[in-house]
C-alpha cells in the first residue's frame, strides 16, 4: 500500500480558506496527481485542507472522508517558563535542549508539561484512528509493525496540516514528533509519500520514501510558499515568530 500525507496550499488562517497563491499550487497538485492512481481520499475537517483536498479529488470524481483526528495538532501545552497555551511543534532550540527527552519516541510524551496537558490524551486518539485507517485497508498494527491482512497495491491520500503529518508520521516510524517538527518542514502543497514493505509475509512496515516533495511547483513555476518556516538568517525580514 502507499500512503501520501499531503499538506494544504497557502493559508489564510483568518479565514480557514486558502490565498490565491494557495489555489494555484493546489491546482499545480491536482495537474501533477491526476496522471497517478488514487483509490481512496482522506481528509481534516478544516476549511483549507478540505478545499486542497476538494483541487484534487474532483479530478478523480471522489468525495474525501472526513476525519477529525486529521486536523491541526494545536493542542496546547504550559510551558516551565510560565508561557501558557504553547505549541509541541513551536519550541525553541535552547529551550528543547533543556529536556532531552522531547527527543525520545519513548520519553517524550512524559516530559511533565506534555504528561499533564491533553497531548497524551489527543496522540492517543489519533493513533487509533491511524491505526483503524490503515486495518480497514488490509494493515493492522501490532506492536510497531502491521500484520498484513489483505496485501494491496492502494493508494490512499491524507490532506492534512504540518504539525499533525509530524505526528502521524512520529507513530508510523517510530519516532517523536518533536524531532520531527523541528527537524523537517513540509512546506504547503508538498507530498510526503509512504510505502509497506512486506520482507517476511504477513508482516509489514511502512517507509518513508519521499518528504515534503514539490516537483509540481517548481514545473509549474510557482515559488513555493513560506508558511512553517523561519528566517534562514536573523537578520532578514522573514518571519520570526
């Protein structure tokens, strides 16, 4: 099976829509995807990744399901500096070098301001839902591998946001969504692809063999957007904060 983890085109978080720069790379997606082969679409609740999602099903004359787990991971945290309502995916590097943990795909959720915030209670959520996804298309997971109860050749596409792709991908691979979030950056419209593998029959993993990719702006000509990075270089003008 392959799985795409999709990010919405350019946001108007305002508004929960997308920009007109955001339509165009949506667009530039559906022009790229249309030529492959998608059996089943999947999306967030929210307006602009619904509306990304609606550029490219309706090349394939197909509905998204709607799952709620897939939308933003905005759960917040307090933070021991006496921040309140803080971001897991939104830490600074001196910051996240005080608790080594957020690093561990087995510590982090008992780093004390995520144990006791709802992070645990939402990861845990999506993981179900992740999990019940992947068995209704044949791969049920069974301690960090999936038994394989219909092998298949699907392709099955998850619009989303950033922060939860980090997530989802921290349960797929085994690894904390920290490192993730703060390491990568999917930038809008990008795919991330995913692949089973099947070494041992009826025993599967799943493997990254593509992150972030954004072949269908640079041949489109669209620069892509800037929205989940920061400055490349203090000082400039690009976003901060």
């Amino acid at each position: 099976m392959r799985v795409l983890i999709i990010r919405h085109g350019d946001p108007n978080y305002a508004n929960d829509c997308l920009t007109e720069k955001g339509k165009r790379e949506a667009k530039l997606l559906a022009d790229m995807l249309e030529k492959d082969k998608i059996d089943s679409f999947y999306s967030s609740p929210l307006g602009r990744a619904k509306e990304t999602c609606d550029f490219v099903s309706a090349r394939f004359n197909k509905q998204a399901e709607i799952f709620p787990w897939l939308q933003e991971f905005g759960y917040p945290v307090d933070l021991p500096t006496g921040e309140k309502g803080h971001l897991i995916w939104d830490l600074l590097p001196t910051f996240r070098e005080e608790y080594p943990m957020l690093q561990s795909a087995d510590g982090w959720l008992n780093v004390p301001f995520i144990k006791n915030s709802d992070v645990p209670e939402k990861y845990a959520e999506l993981k179900a839902g992740l999990d019940g996804l992947f068995e209704k298309h044949g791969y049920k997971r069974e301690g960090s591998h999936y038994k394989v109860e219909r092998a298949n050749r699907d392709t099955i596409a998850l619009f989303c946001h950033f922060g939860v792709e980090c997530v989802l991908l921290s349960h797929i691979l085994g690894i904390s969504p920290v490192a993730l979030t703060h390491g990568f950056v999917a930038l809008p419209t990008t795919v991330t692809t995913l692949y089973t593998e099947e070494r041992r029959e009826g025993v599967a993993i799943f493997r990254c063999a593509a992150f972030g990719e954004r072949t269908h702006l640079t041949m489109g000509g669209e620069e892509p957007s800037f929205s989940a990075r920061f400055r490349e270089v203090y000082d400039s003008d690009e976003r901060r904060d």
